[in-house]
C-alpha cells in the first residue's frame, strides 16, 4: 500500500457506517445505499444520491499523484482510481451564475469550499494503488483535486456530499483550519 501516514478513523466516520462495534467488517465493495450515499444537492436541475454501485456505472479513469501533506510528511506516486466529478456534475446540472462547492465529509463538520470548475476536474476515487480505498485513507470514496497546487486539506477522505451554491460557502469552509490546527 501507499506511503500516506495512517490516521486513526473518527468515531463519527465509524457511526455513520454503522461500523462502531467492528470497524474490521468495513468491505467497500458491498457499502451498499443503507450505509452510504453520495449526496449532490443544492442549485441543481437533478439532486442525487448514489450508492457505491450508482458510482461504478460512471466511466473510471486513473490519475498518479505524489501528495504532500502541510506536516511535513509527503507520499509519492499514488495511483488513484475513480470517477472524475466532472461526470457526476453532468448528471445533476449545476445551473448557479458562479458556482461553488462545499464537499462534505463523514467526520461531523469537516468541509472544503471549492470553485466549482476546479472540483469539476477532480477525482471521486474509490482505489487507491489497485487496492478498494481503505477505510482509513478515506474509504467509501476520497476527493483528489487533480492541480498542481492543491493543498493537502483540500484531498477529502470519507466524502459525503456535494452542495452546489452561487458563493464560495465561506463559513463551512472548515478543512484548513482543522489541518492546520493540527501543527501546534
Ligand atoms: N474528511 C477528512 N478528510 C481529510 C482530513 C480530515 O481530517 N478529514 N485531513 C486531511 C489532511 S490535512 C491530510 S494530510 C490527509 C491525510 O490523509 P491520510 O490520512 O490518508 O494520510 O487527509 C486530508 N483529508
Ligand atoms: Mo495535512
């Protein structure tokens, strides 16, 4: 597997998934729709919610990345494997002037803003180095921003939701301040 430092998995990712009394029993490839959805909400023509398998219909497309992390830790050549959100976004029809994003995770408030254009081009990964994505680096599914300069924050482990606005949804923006909180 991958060089990413291990981080323990929150309670709330564990609840969410129903994995609290065993989270040894997670099995990505049976998440199925009572466990896990991928939300898209907000200004769009089509809300949806798809579950692991509504994912696997989109077409895959793989991207190596190296990843360095604002601690001082970084890991190379990650091959990740999923569906580019662009696809998804096709789907739902964003219809807002400006478009942004908040990507929502599992673990309680953590969220990350984004220009819509820019998320578009991301990756919903679901591998990771050939592998299911393990729950501990962000399974069922991980956002990567495929830019050259994205910040370590920005890649979101354990992804729920996609709200699309007309602003860039400054007050849920939580992401980099709970990792840079992490350096004192
Ligand atoms: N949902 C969620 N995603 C997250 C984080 C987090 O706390 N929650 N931390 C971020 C930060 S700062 C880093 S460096 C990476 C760490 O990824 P890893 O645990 O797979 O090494 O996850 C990113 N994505
Ligand atoms: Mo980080």
């Amino acid at each position: 597997m991958s060089d990413l430092e291990p981080h323990a998995v929150p309670d709330a990712v564990l609840e969410a998934l129903g994995l609290e009394d065993d989270p040894g029993a997670f099995d990505p490839y049976t998440v199925d729709s009572d466990g896990w959805n991928l939300e898209v909400s907000g200004a769009v023509t089509d809300p949806l919610s798809l579950s692991r398998r509504d994912l696997e219909s989109f077409p895959f497309e793989t991207a190596t990345e190296d990843f360095d992390c604002v601690e001082g830790w970084r890991a190379d050549d990650l091959a990740w494997r999923g569906v580019r959100v662009e696809r998804v976004l096709e789907r739902a029809g964003p219809v807002a002037d400006e478009p942004h994003a908040l990507v929502r995770a599992l673990d309680g408030d953590y969220a990350c803003s984004f220009p819509l254009e820019r998320l578009s081009t991301a990756l919903l990964a679901l591998e990771l180095d050939g592998e299911p994505l393990p729950l501990e680096h962000g399974g069922p599914a991980r956002l990567v921003p495929l830019d050259d300069d994205d910040d370590c924050w920005e890649s979101i482990k354990w992804v729920s939701a996609i709200e699309i606005g007309d602003d860039p949804f400054g007050g849920d923006d939580t992401a980099k301040e709970r990792a840079l909180s992490r350096l004192e």
